[in-house]
C-alpha cells in the first residue's frame, strides 16, 4: 500500500518524496507529512489525493481522521466505477469500526446496487449484520460473497491471497451460522460447501 501511494507522490510531481530507506515503522509517517505537503502546495482535493490521505491516516491509527476525509468527498465527484465503490467500501468499512452500522450497510447497499456481484461489499455487510448480531442476514450476506467469488479455470492456480481471503469469509461464515444455532449449515461451512446456502 505505501509504494503505491509513493508512486502516486511520483506521478503527482511531488517535490518532496519520502526517503524509502528510512526504517519501515516510520515510513507511513513520511508518507503522511509528504501527502499534507502535496495538498497544501496544491490547494488540492483530487479524490485519489483524500483517499491517499485518508488511507495513510487510518494507516497511522487515526480512523476518525480518516473517515472525516473520506466523508469530506461530496457523492458528487466521486466519478463512477471502481473509484466510486471503493470508496464507498471504505467509508462503509470506516462507519463499521466505529460501531454505525446502519450507515455501513447503507453504503454497502449503493455498492450492491451499482455492482451487484460486489464481493467485497457483500463481505463487508456481512460482517457489519454480525457485529450487529444480525446472524441469518449475515450468513446470506457472506454465503452470497463466496458465490460470486471467481474461481480460477481447470487447472489454473489460485492467487495466495485469494485464496487466504476465502478461507477468512468461510471462517466468517461458520461463526454466523455457529451464532445462528444452525447446526446443518455450521457443517457445511466447516466443509466449505456452497451447495445448502445457495438456498437461502
């Protein structure tokens, strides 16, 4: 995440980069000063530079910086497509950490209703209607992310880390329906089988 935002100082033109070979626990921090710099100098509120920001200040332990930014951008100029919903996503993901799960869910729902085979906004609403001991709507939620969750063709390998953040949404799931008291679909999500929550 912080080389990417690095590569964004350097396409921005940013006069002040930050020196990559300082220790790693620091670099999020100078980071943090670079993106201020670049926003002051420029009088800017590009939406990649708010995100930036506001991913280095939840990255710094600050969520409420960061969702302060994250809400500063007007729905207005968010352009549409993949920006949009990642934004939302995170705003969503922002709301939930601080317990304001209607909100989240409302803005997982705008990611649902532009992108319907949204994963990730169907695992995160899953994971806001568990927090809110919302079980069963929870596990149709995390059931309907694994559904549309790709697959690699015959023989192909999965990525790691897709097949890592799997494991996490059936983990996930198992504890829903384990919350749930429903033994049968606990099994079956022990066993990472779609097949009984298709029919839901």
């Amino acid at each position: 995440a912080i080389q990417a935002l690095i590569q964004f100082l350097k396409y921005r033109e940013c006069t002040q980069l930050p020196d990559e070979r300082v220790d790693p626990s620091l670099l999020v921090e100078e980071c943090l000063r670079c993106f201020l710099g670049l926003r002051e100098a420029l009088a800017d509120n590009d939406v990649n530079l708010i995100v930036g920001l506001s991913l280095l200040y939840n990255m710094n332990g600050d969520s409420e910086q960061s969702l302060t930014l994250l809400n500063s951008i007007p729905q207005s100029s968010l352009p549409d497509g993949h920006q949009r919903r990642a934004v939302l996503n995170r705003r969503g993901a922002l709301h939930a950490n601080h317990g304001d799960y209607a909100t989240a869910l409302n803005l997982y729902d705008h990611v649902i209703a532009e992108r319907p085979e949204s994963v990730r906004a169907y695992y995160n609403r899953g994971v806001s209607l568990f927090n809110g001991a919302d079980y069963n709507a929870a596990i149709a939620a995390l059931a309907t992310a694994l559904t549309f969750q790709s697959t690699p063709p015959e023989g192909a390998r999965m990525r790691e880390d897709v097949r890592s953040g799997l494991w996490h949404v059936w983990d996930m799931l198992r504890l829903a329906c384990e919350m749930a008291g429903n033994a049968e679909l606990t099994a079956a999500a022990r066993l990472h089988d779609i097949t009984p929550f298709r029919q839901l």
